[in-house]
C-alpha cells in the first residue's frame, strides 16, 4: 500500500497503441516463441514519488486458432513515467493491441524541501 503525506494527488491516463503488426506481419503476427512489446509512457507531471500504475489491455485483435496468451504490465516505474510491456509466448498470433493505464500519487508540495 503507498501512503501519502500531503493533499495534492495527480491522477494522469491514457491509451497506447502498442503494436499492429498485421499490416506488416510484425513479429507478434507471424512469430511464435516469447515476444513482447515495450511502449514508454510518461507522464502528463511529474509525481514526488514513483506512482502506482494501473495497466489493462483496451484493445486486441487476436487469431483465436490457438489459445489467447497474453501479459500486459507496467515496469519500472518511476517519477515521470514508466514502460508499458506486452508479453505473448507459444503459437499465439496477436494483429494488434491496445493498452490503457492509469497513474495515481502524490505531487510535489512547495513545501516539500530537503535540508541535504
């Protein structure tokens, strides 16, 4: 659980357009094995400590011949952003996908100072 020690919360969203290798028959299309797809996001502010980061996917056109396999998350999050990571692995085809997040934290006070 993050605790906050002040009033001024930031709430930033968004909606990333993590790949459409269909049209190009990308790797996420016509590969098979582990892949993944790493999208930088940053942040509309910059937040006093790192944020908690909420991810889920928003859209996906998948070929259903095989079984859906998919991991979406948020990794190394920091004050002013983080990277948003789509993982597939196996005989999973994915076309394109779409990925939504959501950051909540703290923001910097004016009287958040350190003395050293």
């Amino acid at each position: 659980m993050q605790r906050f020690s002040n009033h001024l919360m930031g709430v930033d969203q968004g909606d990333v357009q993590l790949f459409s290798d269909f049209e190009d028959d990308g790797p996420m299309w016509r590969g098979t094995g582990a892949r993944a797809r790493i999208v930088p996001v940053r942040f509309s502010a910059r937040y006093r400590h790192p944020p908690v980061v909420h991810v889920s996917i928003s859209l996906w056109d998948i070929d259903t011949k095989s079984s859906v396999r998919a991991d979406i998350r948020a990794e190394n999050i920091t004050e002013t952003g983080f990277d948003l990571v789509f993982r597939t692995w196996s005989d999973t085809r994915v076309a394109r996908a779409r990925g939504a997040w959501m950051s909540i934290g703290e923001l910097p006070h004016a009287d958040n100072w350190e003395l050293y």
